[in-house]
C-alpha cells in the first residue's frame, strides 16, 4: 500500500529542522528587537535579515514578529522560539569556546624554571626551540622549589634540591656540575698555576651567595681544596654572585650550565674544571611525558641542549 499522501497535511516535513542560517538570523534580530541591528551583528544587510525571518515564519506557518512600522515586537510564538534558540545558540556558543580553550591549551603552556637557569641557559637557546616548534606558545615562569602546578604551571624544570611531592612525575636533564670561575683577564691574580695542577691562591676574594650557602664548602669536599683565606663576599641571589665574578670581583662557584656561554665568549674561565655534586635537575610535570606530545619534544630538546 502506498501510503506517501495519508496523514496529516505537512506531515511530509513535520521533523524537518528550519534553516539553520534562518534560526541564526532570527536568534539575534529576537534578542535585540531590531533588523538593523541583527543585520550589523551578522554583517548581513537589513533585506538578508529580514528576509531569513520571513522565510522561518513560512516555514513554521506563523508569525514570530509583529511590524510596527520601524520597530518589531515578539509574537507568543516568537518568545517560545527565542527562548528555545537563545538556548541552543548558547550551548553551541560554549561548546566551542571549550573546544578552542582546549586546542589552544594544547599549544600554549607555561615552563616554570629556576631564575638564573632560566635567564643565562635556558632564554639564550630558546630561539632554536621556536625554530622547531613555532606553533606552540610557550609562557615562562621565574621560580624555584615546590612548583605551583595549580597556579596553571605545566612543566617545571628544578634542581632536586628539595623533597617532591608525591604523584609528580620527573625527567632528568642533566647533571650539575661545578667549579670555581673568575674574570679571564683576573686568572693570573685568583690562581696560582702549578706543576702539580691550578689551585685558588690563599687572598682570592670568594663570591658567595645566600641562595646557595653552602656551594664553596661542597666544591672544596669535592676536590680537597683549601678554605678561601681572602676576603669574602655575598651576595643574595646565584645570578648576582655570578656578575660579580664577571665583573671581575672575585671567584664565584658556578655551575657548568650557568656559565658555559661566557665561558665560550672567553668572558669567564675555569681553571680547575668543573665536578659532578651528586645533583641535577629534571622536569617536573603531573602526567608522564611521553609519546608524540609538545612536552616530549620540549624534554627531547632540553636533554640535547644539556650536553
């Protein structure tokens, strides 16, 4: 039995959607009453707009809005569609600003790394890293110890100084390793250079710093050095103490990575080489970096740079 003209009159489109270019046109001219400004918010002219609504009120077989010359009023019928539309328009609305938050997040974080790592290592080689990856955003923030991963920090990069929280995850980098640098042009007045190897003359002034009380003791339980008999000076951040051994103030323990680049531009010297201290630094994160991520391509790069 053929049954396609039974039923009800317009039951043939009874469940069909109206157009969805109609239903947008009609969501923005209800909630600001006005053609003319729906048209400006759609950039589509006042005719475009109204005719969208005319063709949706054919559709639905009535009316949604009463003309009063230049202004329009809701119908019953149109505030149940707006309501409905303003609804649905706003769902959608969310949704996708949800989906672009979450595209974009994953494509722009934020590295939370030790300050003077972070100013005379890691920024000096991060050009190379956006040559690489110049898709990804990536945020820098200055800090040390427990790192703030509710604060929207995503990766960390810290020396294992301090006790980590249980539940992180962590990569190592490198090794540190340290030994006394001065001045290159100071060398002759710090160090004495001997048959028997480089040793820091008695009156070299010794650069300390209060972020790192303890690193000329390590270095001298390392080696087997002598105690600095010279005048002593400190200083209250790492980076400080190392200017000032730039500057040509006096000897300063640096770090290999800390020091290297002006090592390499013939600005500092290290006469007696540099000792592992038993630390190192790694990367900090709360889920596994792993696979074919933005975080495993950043500690891919941080471990070649780190030779």
């Amino acid at each position: 039995m053929n049954t396609d003209h039974h039923g009800e009159p317009g039951s043939h489109h009874a469940g069909r959607m109206p157009s969805l270019m109609a239903l947008r046109c009609f969501e923005v001219a209800a909630r600001l009453e006005n053609f003319t400004r729906a048209a400006e918010e759609l950039h589509l002219t006042h005719g475009a707009v109204s005719r969208a609504v005319r063709t949706l009120e054919d559709d639905l077989g009535t009316a949604l809005f009463e003309r009063r010359q230049r202004r329009v009023l809701l119908t019953e019928a149109g505030r149940r569609l707006a309501g409905a539309t303003s609804e649905g328009f706003g769902l959608i609305r969310s949704a996708a600003l949800q989906l672009r938050r979450q595209a974009d997040r994953s494509s722009r974080w934020t590295l939370s790394c030790e300050p003077t790592l972070l100013m005379r290592w890691l920024i000096p080689r991060w050009p190379a890293f956006q040559a690489l990856h110049p898709e990804l955003n990536v945020q820098f923030d200055a800090g040390g110890g427990p790192v703030p991963f509710d604060n929207g920090i995503d990766l960390a990069i810290r020396r294992d100084d301090f006790e980590r929280p249980d539940g992180l995850f962590c990569e190592p980098l490198f090794s540190e390793r340290i030994g006394p640098v001065c001045r290159a042009d100071k060398l002759d007045l710090f160090f004495d250079a001997a048959a028997d190897g480089t040793t820091l003359r008695a009156g070299a002034p010794c650069l300390h710093t209060r972020t790192r009380p303890h690193a000329w003791n390590d270095w001298r339980a390392l080696v087997g050095a002598r105690a600095c008999r010279g005048k002593q000076h400190a200083f209250d951040h790492f980076y400080f103490s190392l200017q000032a051994a730039a500057s040509g103030l006096g000897v300063a323990i640096g770090p290999w990575h800390l020091v290297r680049d002006e090592i390499a531009a013939g600005i500092l010297v290290a006469p007696m080489g540099f000792v592992e201290d038993g630390s190192s630094y790694c990367l900090l994160s709360r889920e596994p970096v792993a696979g074919d991520t933005n975080g495993a391509a950043l500690l891919s790069w941080l471990r070649s740079q780190g030779q």
